[in-house]
C-alpha cells in the first residue's frame, strides 16, 4: 500500500532489487512486498523472490524474524540443569520475594 502512494515508487522498489537479498521480520511483510514489485513494476514473483527478466536479475526475498524462540525457552525448563537452578533458588530464597528482569535475548541491537 505504501509504494503505491510515492511519486518515485518505481525508482525505490528498482533500487531495493538491484540488492541480493532482501529481508523482512515477517512473512506478510515480504508478500507485500512481492506484490507490490508484481503489481506496480509488472516483474514476475516466484518461490526465490522477484525475478527482473529485463536486468536478467532475480532478487531473493526471505523473511528473518527478530526475537527469540519461545519454546526453545519453555522446553528448557525441563532439563535437569535448569530443575537444580530453580531448586536451589527457591530454597535460597524462601519466605522472600524475587523481582526478575528479562533483557533482551535476541542478539539484534
């Protein structure tokens, strides 16, 4: 919707594929993007990405979620390791109550 809207569509959504790879955080963010290359430019969307038969270019589109996995973390809780921590937590800590702050784990800054 937005590349539709901008007097230089073509010029930026051009500049954009002349790169390798272009990632996005999600998976509507990259069809969108697809489309918009398909619809306002009249370049062919495949399974890769955007194909620019006139450059003989096919720039990959791929989508790179920024974040953590959940259940990587919710599946740690059952190891051994992690069970001793929070035993010996909770005994050090009886009868008091405890604050925890979680920072950011991704490693995107």
């Amino acid at each position: 919707e937005i590349f539709r809207t901008l007097p230089q569509r073509d010029d930026i959504l051009m500049g954009v594929l002349r790169a390798d790879l272009v990632g996005f955080h999600t998976y509507d963010y990259a069809r969108h993007f697809v489309s918009s290359c398909c619809r306002i430019l009249g370049l062919e969307g495949t399974l890769d990405g955007i194909e620019n038969a006139h450059m003989g270019t096919i720039t990959r589109v791929a989508v790179f979620p920024i974040g953590i996995d959940p259940d990587k973390w919710i599946n740690e809780l059952d190891t051994p390791s992690v069970q001793a921590r929070v035993l010996e937590m909770t005994r050090q800590f009886s009868g008091r109550k405890v604050l925890l702050g979680v920072d950011r784990l991704d490693m995107v800054k």
